[in-house]
C-alpha cells in the first residue's frame, strides 16, 4: 500500500492577512486547495492519506470527513508544533510501516510524481528537488560524497543554479533514528542523515503558496 503523509499542522502566519484557516483549506479554483491535493494524490496512486495536523486542527479533520470517504483518510495529532522533521518521527511513532511518502501540504505541482520517486527503494530516502536559476527564499540541497549539505537562500543573498527541496520525498523508517529534541525542521534531520539518499530532478512547475505573493500565482492557474 503506498502511504502519503500530509504535512499541514502550520500555523500560515505569512498568509493570515488572506486567510484565518490552516494554509491547506484555502480557496483554490471553485474548491479548496486540499481538494486539488487529494485529486492529485488518488491520480498518483496513493491508497492512504494521514494528515499530520495541529493548527486549529478540527476544521481540515471535519472538511475531509464531511467530503471524503474516511477509509481513505486518517489524521496524526500534534498536540504541540513538531515542525517538518518531527511531525515525521511522530508519524512513525504511531505507524509500524517500513516508509512514508512526505507531501507538504502547501505546494502545487503542475506535473506528476516522477516514477523514480514512487518506484524508489523503500529503505533509501529519495527527495525530489527542483532547479532554480535564482534561488532566494528556500534551502540549497548539495550532495557531497553522500553527505547533504544545506544553505539558505534569500534577497540579498540569492543563490544561482540552485538545486531546492521539491515538497515530496520518500522517507523510509530509520530517517527518524535521532535523538534530541521534539520540534526539528526537516531540513535539519536531514542534516543529519548519513544514509544513502537519492535526489530527483522534477522539471514540472512548483507552487509552494507559504507567502501571498507565491499565492496570487497560484490563483493564476
């Protein structure tokens, strides 16, 4: 069975001027971008979808049980903000499964999951990245003799040719095999992930919608 683990428990605050609901409720189309999601999902192939939520948590649980058939669906409570990374290690603590494929519940992609993703090794983790001519807002992914290093972007410091995290990984059990503390950004556990990781290229368009002006290009679509 080919498990998706939805990361949307974020609080939005860069979107709150446009919307009070979590970033993954949002309107979107004639619907809500959750809705897009799910449909983008199922047409991957994906046969379970969990939330990870937290932030006002009750309103993506009740539009997906009011819309949806709840066998396909499940959610994984954060009683407090985990972040990325331990939102994961949480889903895991709760689910004996080997993998997880991680989504972010806040981007677009115009094309499908590249197969090299979905028919990736279930004991590997495989990132798919997107290349940026200029890249000024996310984290640069390099992969040195196997170690992945990361550096972040900005205005005024503005990386060129950048390779950046594409919003979907396959992530397999032992990803969460780290001590310390609770609430970790993905970024950061990858930091300190020594196993064999594989990066794909996506060469669709990528929407991540975390701030308005990201989602007044979403709505162009």
């Amino acid at each position: 069975m080919t498990n998706a683990l939805v990361l949307c428990g974020g609080t939005g605050s860069r979107l709150k001027e446009i919307s009070s609901s979590p970033k993954i409720l949002i309107e979107f189309g004639e619907r809500k971008f959750i809705d897009w999601l799910i449909k983008y999902l199922l047409d991957n192939k994906f046969k379970k979808i969990y939330f990870s939520v937290c932030y006002k948590k009750s309103e993506i649980i009740d539009y997906v049980k009011e819309n949806y058939d709840e066998e396909l669906f499940d959610f994984i409570i954060e009683e407090n903000p985990l972040g990325t990374g331990g939102a994961v290690r949480n889903f895991f603590n709760q689910h004996h499964l080997k993998d997880v494929f991680l989504i972010n519940g806040d981007t677009y992609w115009s094309k499908d999951i590249p197969c090299e993703i979905l028919n990736a090794s279930p004991n590997e983790l495989t990132l798919m990245i997107k290349s940026l001519p200029v890249n000024d807002r996310y984290g640069d992914i390099q992969n040195i003799q196997g170690n992945l290093l990361f550096q972040r972007g900005s205005v005024k410091s503005p990386i060129l040719n950048s390779n950046v995290f594409a919003g979907i990984a396959r992530v397999p059990r032992v990803f969460t095999d780290f001590s310390g503390k609770n609430a970790i950004g993905f970024e950061e556990v990858l930091e300190k992930y020594t196993l064999i990781s594989n990066l794909i290229k996506y060469d669709g368009d990528m929407i991540d919608f975390g701030i308005p002006d990201a989602y007044l290009k979403l709505l162009k679509i």
